[in-house]
C-alpha cells in the first residue's frame, strides 16, 4: 500500500496568504444630544427674620461664665444666673412670635445653668474640705 495526498489541497501549502483587511467600520458619531438650555430660577428673598436681642445676650453671658468659672471660681455664678434669666425672657420673647433665636437662649440658658451648677458645687466641695479646720478659728 502506498500513501496517496488527499487531492483539492493547495499546491504549495507554505505560499504567501493574501494581506489581512480589516472589516468596515463606519466612523464615530456622537449621539445627539439637544443644546443646553439653563434654566434660570429666580432669587426670591424670603421676609428677613429677626433674632431676638436678649437670645443672643443670653448666649453671649453664658458664653463668658465658662472663662469666668475656670479664672474666677465661683464669682461666676452672678452670670451664669443672668445667662439663664435673659433665656427665660428670650423664650417668652420668642414664643409670642415674630421673633427667632429659640436655640440660641436654651444654649444659653444650659451654658448658664452648668456654670451655676458647677459654682455651688464648687462652694459646697470647699466648705466641706473646710470642716475638719472648723476648730483653728476659735
């Protein structure tokens, strides 16, 4: 038996192929996009509101019981005492309406009250590390 070659195979199989080309491709387009158009919204001012003067004074004084308490010890309740008190008339002030600044003297008014708190606890604390010289004055 002999070998035969199948028939209908190139003639030379190691010849040169054709280049290769590449399939079309059309060319890029961006899609449509419509033009811009900003939409301008008008700056309408709402009515001004006021803040209630004794909310801010309120806030202020209790603000500076906190430097006076760490500087000057219990001399500082007589502010704490005035923060808490111009929070009160705030809060009425503010609750007749017109007026805003409601956080504003119940921050004050906690500013304050902590720093009368902590005053009388201050005094109390001194008077009973006191006590036990009570004896050295008579």
């Amino acid at each position: 038996m002999s070998y035969e070659p199948p028939s209908g195979g190139p003639e030379n199989p190691y010849q040169a192929q054709p280049p290769y080309t590449p399939p079309y491709t059309p060319p890029y387009t961006p899609p449509y996009t419509p033009p811009y158009t900003p939409q301008y919204i008008p700056a309408v001012p709402g009515p001004a509101s006021r803040t209630s003067g004794l909310a801010i004074a309120s806030l202020a004084t209790g603000i500076v019981s906190i430097p006076l308490l760490c500087c000057c010890g219990v001399f500082s309740a007589p502010v704490g005492i005035a923060a808490v008190v111009l929070g009160v008339f705030a809060l009425n002030q503010v609750s007749q309406g017109g007026l805003d600044g409601k956080p504003l003297s119940i921050i004050g008014m906690a500013i304050g009250g902590a720093d009368v708190l902590i005053s009388v606890g201050w005094l109390i604390f001194a008077g009973i590390s006191t006590l036990p010289y009570a004896d050295f004055w008579k």
